[in-house]
C-alpha cells in the first residue's frame, strides 16, 4: 500500500464533513489518513465520529488563550506532534493568524458553502436565498490569510429553489460538500492538483475521464 498523507481536521460543531472523510478514507486505497481531530469547542457534535473511528482528538478552546496568535500556535504544535502534513477545516468557526497559514503553506483546506468567490463568510444560505441567486453550491479552496479566497480546488452546484429555506439549502449544499471534499483531498494527497499561484492545477489525465471534469 502507498504510504498515505497524514492529515488533521479541524472542527467547530457538526462534523458531518468529517463523517465524509472519514468515511472515505476507510478504503484501504484512500490516499490520506485522519491522525487527529481539533474541536475549538468542548460540545462539538463531530467529535463522536472521530471517537467512533479510532481516531485521536483534541479539544483547544480559543477562549483560553489571550491572543489568536496563542491559540493558533497551540493548534499548530499539536499538528505538528502528530505529523500532520495536510490540514483540512471541516466546519472550523475561527480565523486563522496569517502566522498560522504561513506555518502551513498550501497545506490548509477549506470547505465554503458558497460558489466562491460569491458569498465569503457566515450565514450565507440566508444571503443567497435574498439576493435572489438561482444557483448556489458549495467551494473547495486552498486556505490563505484572506478569509474565504484561497485558489479554488473543486465546486459542485445546486439549484435554489423558490420555497427554499436557509436550512433547505444549506442541506442541498451539503450533500454535495459530502462528495467534493473527501474526492478534492484524494487528489491533492495523490499529488493530482497542487496550488499554482492564484489556482490549483490538476494532473486529472492521470486518472482517466470520471474526474476529467472536477
Ligand atoms: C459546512 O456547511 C461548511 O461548508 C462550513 O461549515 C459547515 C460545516 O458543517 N464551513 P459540518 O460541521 O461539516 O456538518
């Protein structure tokens, strides 16, 4: 078996994301592995799933520090002390420090509930579903230091329909982050998409014409 990328989520609440990855990376040929899970937050639903699978996790509330660098430095130590190479936020409700992104250079993923770069930050089902938008979806994005614009690694769409809810949608988006995120790691821990500049470039060729189109 290939060696597999040894990657740590970070989470806030749900964690069905999570679920998603972890999920996936159950088939013996997934290229990447969970080695830790990080709740800001002690009540964080999606530690479960972590404790289900076997996989370590770490609770470091925010609260506790004095400054964002603090915390962020604690995050990273524990990262590193699992020999995390990718980290993956998976529903993480803090900001990181640029000092942070800049320890983990093109090594932090994001998943957005938007198609990006519309509709950066919270609450945005609400704000699609006001301006009128027909079509929605949701983003997955190298992290940067500037909220919500890192170079885009996949996006799936859905529709908005008319009698749509904020919760309407947000599960329609939701479903489709369930399959993007779990497929846009698998290719960045193959080594199939990388960042270049302002975008990622895919080497999809390489792995015949389902994920031509991702
Ligand atoms: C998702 O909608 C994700 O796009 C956003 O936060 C939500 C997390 O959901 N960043 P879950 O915790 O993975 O269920």
């Amino acid at each position: 078996m290939k060696k597999r990328i040894k990657v740590g989520v970070l989470i806030s609440g749900t964690g069905t994301n999570l679920r998603a990855l972890i999920d996936a990376s159950r088939a013996v040929d997934y290229p990447a592995e969970i080695v830790l899970v990080i709740s800001n937050k002690s009540d964080a639903e999606g530690i479960k799933w972590a404790t289900q699978a076997n996989i370590p996790t770490k609770v470091i509330k925010h609260e506790t520090f004095k400054t964002r660098e603090e915390f962020d430095e604690q995050l990273s130590n524990e990262l590193v002390a699992f020999n995390c190479e990718l980290v993956c936020l998976a529903g993480f409700m803090r900001i990181l420090s640029e000092n942070f992104v800049n320890k983990w250079p093109n090594r932090i993923i994001n998943i957005h509930p938007s198609l990006l770069p519309s509709f950066t930050g919270r609450e945005v089902h609400t704000r699609v579903i006001a301006a009128g938008v027909r079509i929605s979806g949701c983003t997955l994005h190298y992290v940067t230091p500037e909220l919500d614009s890192g170079p885009i690694i996949a996006q799936a769409a859905v529709p908005v329909l008319i009698e749509d809810t904020p919760k309407d949608l947000a599960a329609r988006v939701l479903q489709q982050e369930h399959k993007i995120y779990p497929l846009g790691l698998a290719i960045i821990a193959s080594r199939l998409a990388e960042r270049s500049g302002e975008k990622t470039r895919k080497y999809l060729e390489k792995v015949g014409e389902v994920l031509i189109n991702f």
